[in-house]
C-alpha cells in the first residue's frame, strides 16, 4: 500500500499544481456616489450609537422599545426569516465539507457459496467477515469546491443582511405604527375636548336665545359646529382602532390582545412634545454601503461571480482519491489477525466528452445571472440614495413646516379669544367666533399631523441609512 500511495500522490501533486481556478477575479463595483447626502444646515450634533439595533433608543421612549422588543420577539415573518437564516448556515456547513475527505466505516458478515464452475474453489460455501475505513477526497484541480464554498459564504452573508434588512424594516414599521397611533391618540383627545367645550358653548347659546340676547340662527350655526366635531370624533377613533389593531399584527399579538388594544383608552399624551433626535451636521454618503439591502446586493454579486468558477470547473477533468484498509475473514477467530488485513488504493479521473453543449450553456447562465446581480447591485445603490435624499428632505421641510404651524396655532387662539371677546361686547356677529373656533380645530390637528409627519421622516431617514446618522 505504501509503495503503491507513493506512486498515486506525485501524480496528484503534479495535476494540482498544474491545475487553476476558474473562477473569475472580483472587484467591487465602483460608485458616483457624491461626497454627502444632500445639503443640510449645522444641527446640534447628537452622538448616535455605531450599532443599527440601537437607532430606537434615541427616542429616548420606553413604551416604544417595550413594543420593539416584542416585535424582535414574536414577529411571525422576522421569525422565519430568522429560520431562513439557520437553513443557509446549515448550507455553508455542507458546503465547507466538501474542501475536506470524507471517511466511512463499513462492517459486514454474510454466508455464500460459490458457483459449482467458479475457477477457484468450486461449490465451496463458506462465511464472510470484513471491518473496513473507506476514505474518498475529490482533489480540487480546477477550484471547484473553493468556488463552491466561496457561493456558500456569499449567500449566507446575502442571507444575513436581508434578516438586517427585515429587522430594520420592522422596527421602522413599528415606531412608525406607535407615533401613528399616538398621533391619533391626541387628535382624538382634541377632538373630545373640542366635543366638550362646543357642547357648553351650544347650551350657553340656547340659554341666551332664550333671554332674547341671539337669534335662533346663533344657535343652530352653534349646533352644526358641534356635529361637525363630533363627526370628526367618529372618524378619529376608527382610525385609531384599525391603527391599534396594525400594530398589535407587527408586534406578534394575538387576536384576544388586540380586541384588548382596541377597548383601551388613550393612554400616552402630549404627543406633540416628544423630542426628536437632532441631525448630525455631516451625513457621509459612505453611510449608504452599511444599509443591509446594498450589503446583501453585493453579496448576491459575489455569489454569482463564484458561482461561474463552478460551472466552468466542470468542463475539465474530475480527480478524486479512494482507499480502503480493513480486515477480512472467513471466521470471527481470525478476523483481526495479521493475515486478514487488506488494502485498496486508487486514483479516478472523469472527464466530459460529450453533453450536447450542456455544461457550456451552464457556463453562459452564469455569467449572465452574474451581470444581472451587478446591475441589480446598482439600482439597488441609485435607489438608496434617492431615498436617504427624499428623506432628508421630508425631515427637513416637515421641520419647518410644524414650527410655522406652531406659531400660527398660537396666533389662531389669541384670535379665537380676541372674537370671543368682540361677540361679547357686542361689537360683533357670532360667525366670527364660529369661524375661529373651526379654524382653530382643523389648525390643532394639522399641527399633530405634521408632528407626526416630523416623527416619520426622522425614522425613513434611519431606515434609510441603514440604522446610522453618523459615521
């Protein structure tokens, strides 16, 4: 057996060395990407943490990461994706076995008897024992089995930032969902005060109707006022219940606890003061190669170019070493004597000659899947960046917009007031406090609206930069 290895593997050595990876080279795609992200003015800088997982806490709400860490948790799609995840490690665990030789272990015992014209021993029956190690390992002449693992690696990566990408777009949906609902939450306290304050205001007409002071069109102009907000009312709480129950649906509720949600009043006000996260002043296109979308393209890129050295591999010759050592005998006595011990060493070479032009189609597959994965890499990085730009842009005409806002609700209550006293005094009709007073509703809710706008731009603009403001 010795001499016979000794002969087997200067041959191997000779086809290794003279052999070469198909695969080829690869150089990552470059970009035209510009140096920053749009143009934004000097913003009080706030250290934002490294790490995607943490872009929530800067809300700095506890109610908002309680409900991110349900979702983490019970998410039905998060958790497949997760389970996906383990299927492509399991892949690559399969796929790195291959660079290495596989060994088995077989064992038998059996009765025969030979043929009454067999050469040797004729009409002979007797027993059979053997115990052997198999031992095979394809010698990877062309980058095969490299190229192959190469594929793996790559696809469990892509694998791993589309479970990224799954995680950021569910904890984005989430915090979108909950300012969603808090929004809705205070419009509909508005809404109910606004019920309340028209209801006094209605019965304090009826009583001056009464005295003669207002004529019955005061009155009913007063009336229609209030059904206005309470239609409004109606409408708002619906909202609410059908964004309680979206909600519910992201963070893995059951349907019992979303009946619950949905039977629960307001639970968190002001709304309109939560603080949100200022920019950096400095918002680094590089920033945009950390999204897990872009991470996962480029990984798809690199599986595909692989995935060319593997087909071009097999229209070369195919080299795998077998032995076998183990015992034989024709009875368990003298099975582990010296004397029973064999031995089998080989070299096999395969080689296609003939398929009809199927493994060079395979090859020409490839390499086309590998120019769709590097336009797919580019889209994907033209579209990242229009969305970090609409982004941007939203936080930043929606920051202007609530501070307009801000001021003109103040303006709208000392107007509201200053009608109130004019009708008061007499100086004028009661249409102008009506006019204030439905001005001054539909301007409140705006103003939320707008808040909630603000909120949701700050979160499409992690989102879109992949969980990062800083570099």
């Amino acid at each position: 057996m010795i001499r016979t290895t000794r002969k087997i593997l200067p041959l191997s050595l000779m086809l290794v060395l003279a052999g070469c990876s198909q695969m080829p080279n690869y150089e990552k795609p470059q970009t035209d990407l510009p140096q920053t992200i749009g143009e934004i003015q000097q913003a009080p800088g706030l250290v934002i943490p490294e790490t995607e997982q943490a872009w929530w806490l800067q809300f700095d709400d506890a109610t908002l990461q309680a409900m991110l860490d349900k979702a983490l948790e019970r998410n039905a799609d998060f958790n497949i994706a997760q389970q996906r995840l383990f299927q492509a490690r399991a892949a690559l665990t399969q796929g790195r076995a291959e660079h290495w030789p596989s060994l088995q272990v077989q064992g038998g015992l059996g009765r025969q008897q030979t043929s009454d014209n067999a050469p040797q021993a004729p009409g002979a029956e007797f027993e059979s024992y053997n115990l052997d190690g198999l031992i095979s390992y394809e010698v990877d002449l062309w980058g095969r089995v490299r190229s192959n693992q190469l594929r793996l690696s790559a696809e469990y990566e892509a694998m791993q930032a589309d479970t990224q990408a799954l995680r950021l777009s569910l904890t984005s949906a989430v915090a979108t969902s909950y300012f969603n609902l808090r929004a809705l939450d205070q419009m509909v306290s508005i809404a109910r005060n606004t019920v309340s304050s028209r209801q006094e205001n209605l019965q304090l007409r009826q009583r001056q109707y009464e005295l003669g002071r207002l004529t019955q069109l005061a009155v009913q102009q007063a009336e229609v006022e209030l059904t206005r907000v309470e239609i409004e009312l109606i409408n708002l709480e619906q909202q609410r219940d059908v964004q309680r129950h979206a909600l519910s649906l992201l963070v893995g509720d059951t349907p019992a606890q979303m009946v619950k949600a949905s039977q629960a009043e307001a639970g968190n006000g002001g709304f309109t003061d939560t603080e949100i996260p200022a920019l950096h002043s400095d918002l680094a296109s590089e920033l945009l190669m950390r999204r897990p979308d872009i991470q996962a393209a480029e990984q798809r890129l690199i599986a595909a170019n692989a995935n060319i050295g593997v087909a071009r591999a097999a229209l070369f010759p195919k080299l795998s070493l077998n032995g076998l050592i183990g015992v034989n005998s024709n009875s368990v006595d003298t099975l582990f004597d010296g004397n029973s011990t064999r031995w089998q060493a080989q070299a096999g070479l395969t080689a296609p000659i003939f398929n009809a032009g199927s493994l060079r189609a395979q090859v020409q597959i490839s390499e086309a899947e590998q120019q769709i994965m590097l336009n797919q890499y580019q889209q994907t990085l033209r579209q990242a960046f229009a969305e970090a730009l609409d982004a941007l842009n939203m936080h930043k005409r929606s920051e202007r917009q609530l501070d307009v806002q801000q001021r003109q609700v103040i303006a709208l209550r000392s107007t509201l007031d200053l009608a109130q006293k004019r009708f008061d005094s007499g100086y004028s009709s009661y249409l102008e406090v009506l006019d204030a007073q439905r001005t001054l509703f539909d301007a409140e809710v705006a103003m939320v609206t707008t808040k909630r706008n603000y909120l949701n731009a700050s979160i499409e603009l992690y989102k879109a930069l992949g969980g990062h403001w800083q570099g």
